[in-house]
C-alpha cells in the first residue's frame, strides 16, 4: 500500500517532530549564556557527497540566508580511499545564534531548518541532522578544519544511518469504549455494579468511588497494551523503536506554542520508528492491523531525517556554540505533517 509524496507546506508539520531540532547531534558548546562571536556558520546537517555529485542546494535558509554546501577536500574527506566520497555541512553564514521571545518567529526558524535538511535528503541522501542553532565559530575553513577533526564519527554516524529514515506514529482514541462496555468487558466491573445497584447510601456512594476507579484502571491498562502490543510489532520489522511522551510539548502549527489534545480524540501513544525506506510498506501493514480495532486512528508521518535516532557526537566538537532551548527536544515531532492517516 502506497504513501502520497510528501511535500512541504506552509506550516511543514502538524503538532508534535515531534520537530526539526530534536536529538539530532549533540550542541557542541552548552554555555549558560550566550556566546559571543563576530563570524559563524549555522549548520544544518552534515551530508556525503559523490565526487561528481553536485556540491550547490538551491533552498533558502533561516531568515532566508543563502544555504552553501562546504566540503572537505577530496584529500581530506575521501572515506574510502578512491576519491568517490567526502564529507560535507549544510550551513549558512551567520554573527549570531537565533533567539527570540515571539514564538511566532521560532516556529519560522524552525519550520526553515527542517525545510533546508529536508531539501539536502532529497539531493544527498540520509543526513546527519544537527539541532537547531548550532553554529560553528568561523568561516568556511573553520568549518572544513572541525570536518576533518570530526571525520570517524561523523563518518561512522553516515553510514550507520545510510538509507535509513524516521516515521512517527500517533494512536488516537476517537472512539473510547463507553462504561456499558467496559462493564460488560470486565467481571469486576461487572459486580461493582450489581452491588451499586442494592447498597445503602453511605455504601452506594464507596461503591461508585471504586467503579470510577476502576473504569480509570482499565483505560490506563488499555493505552498501556495497545502502546506495548504496537511496540511489540513494530520492533519485529524496524531496526530501532523509541516510545514518546504523549504529550508533545510544542507545536509547529498555527496559534499556541503549546501543542493541546487531538480535536477529534485522546492521544493514546507516539512513537518514533527508525527503518529503511523499503520497510514502509510493511510498517503501514502492522499499523492498518491497529486502526481496524473500533474507535482508533493511526497517524503516520515520514519519511523524516532520522533526528531522534542521530548519535551524540560529544563535547570534542568544541569549534561551536549552540543556543540551550527548552524546545529542541520536541521541536522533530511538533513539526510532522499528516502524510497519511489510517
């Protein structure tokens, strides 16, 4: 079963990228306030290139700065020995990390770094996505000395992420079993019921405490088993499974920061898949098996840069500097689009 393509609209994702500056690699400078440098490159991702391969990317970046492709030279950055391959970052000419108060803006910043790097997968293949406002103190060469410095990991991360690529998954309850049916699903339900019914007021009163709480219990074990069952088999056919908050914490979408509730449901998990693009199809098989359950819709969304999946590089890359903030880490999903629902 087939997914449309996906294109890039104008808000880039629905709420919760979960978002484009998620675990992606580590800042590589955490200072606690902000540093000061008068010439710096804004890294987006980092990308192999072939040596025939084309080296320009033609996509705006934050605040519409021109984008440049700076490779190491083929000397440098050649991995294997025959001159095919080097290591390149996506990035652009900046004096300053990206920070503001107006959410409205970061949402923009955010949306364009995840547009840019999406861009560079389309034309280079899986990247290595950075977290948003990174930036590497210096020019150009500056960055071509930190590639060379950060070669075997850098490296190692590419290939180990080579034609991979993320997929988020939302269950959403729109549907929950009402109380006549869990009554009828569950024995002691079932006879708190029964007793309700012929107790005294005083009894009648304890006796409905412990039916509510169990109505409670049997929700919560419900998300729990679809959430583990769905686990279960996604891992059976994906190369790595991460579970999500529930609750993204912001969102890319129009109005609030703060990404709410489905409108239509209850949000019974997320979860991030990282898999090879030829596994889609059986991905969405496993999760068509869920959305026949009555009352459940899966959202499914990707393919994405595998942001959640990209490895921490580590303090040594000390060449940058990166802007400490409280939405990178929701930033991948509060950016997904609903590409496809079940």
């Amino acid at each position: 079963m087939g997914r449309e393509p996906r294109e890039a609209t104008a808000q880039e994702r629905d709420a919760n990228r979960d978002d484009p500056a998620g675990r992606d690699a580590e800042p590589v400078s955490d200072a606690d306030e902000t540093p000061d440098f008068a010439e710096g490159r804004y890294v987006y991702c980092i990308v192999t290139l072939e040596a025939d391969g084309e080296a320009d990317l033609d996509v705006g970046g934050i605040d519409d700065e021109p984008v440049s492709v700076v490779a190491l030279d083929r000397e440098d950055g050649d991995r294997d020995g025959d001159g095919n391959l080097t290591l390149a970052a996506v990035v652009h000419a900046c004096d300053s990390l990206y920070d503001s108060a107006d959410i409205a803006q970061v949402k923009r910043w955010l949306v364009r770094h995840q547009t840019v790097i999406d861009r560079a997968s389309q034309q280079f293949g899986t990247p290595l996505p950075f977290q948003f406002d990174t930036i590497v103190r210096g020019d150009d060469d500056a960055v071509r000395g930190w590639l060379a410095d950060q070669r075997t990991p850098l490296e190692a991360a590419l290939a180990d992420l080579a034609s991979h690529a993320e997929y988020r998954i939302e269950v959403v309850e729109t549907d929950p079993p009402d109380e006549e049916m869990l009554v009828e699903r569950d024995d002691e339900l079932a006879s708190l019921a029964e007793e309700r019914e012929g107790a005294s007021e005083g009894r009648a009163f304890l006796l409905e405490k412990q039916f509510d709480q169990r109505i409670r219990d049997l929700r919560r074990d419900r998300r729990a088993s679809i959430r583990e069952s769905l686990r279960q088999s996604l891992e059976s056919c994906t190369r790595e499974v991460q579970v999500l908050e529930r609750q993204p914490s912001v969102s890319l979408s129009s109005g609030s920061g703060r990404a709410g509730k489905p409108a239509d449901g209850t949000r019974l998990c997320r979860l991030t898949v990282l898999a090879r693009e030829s596994e889609e199809e059986t991905v969405g098989s496993v999760l068509d098996d869920v959305a026949e359950k009555p009352g459940l819709e899966v959202r499914f969304t990707g393919p994405w840069p595998p942001y959640s999946f990209a490895p921490t590089l580590g303090e040594e890359m000390d060449a940058a500097a990166s802007g400490d903030r409280s939405t990178s880490t929701e930033t991948k999903t509060s950016t997904e689009t609903g590409d496809r629902q079940r």
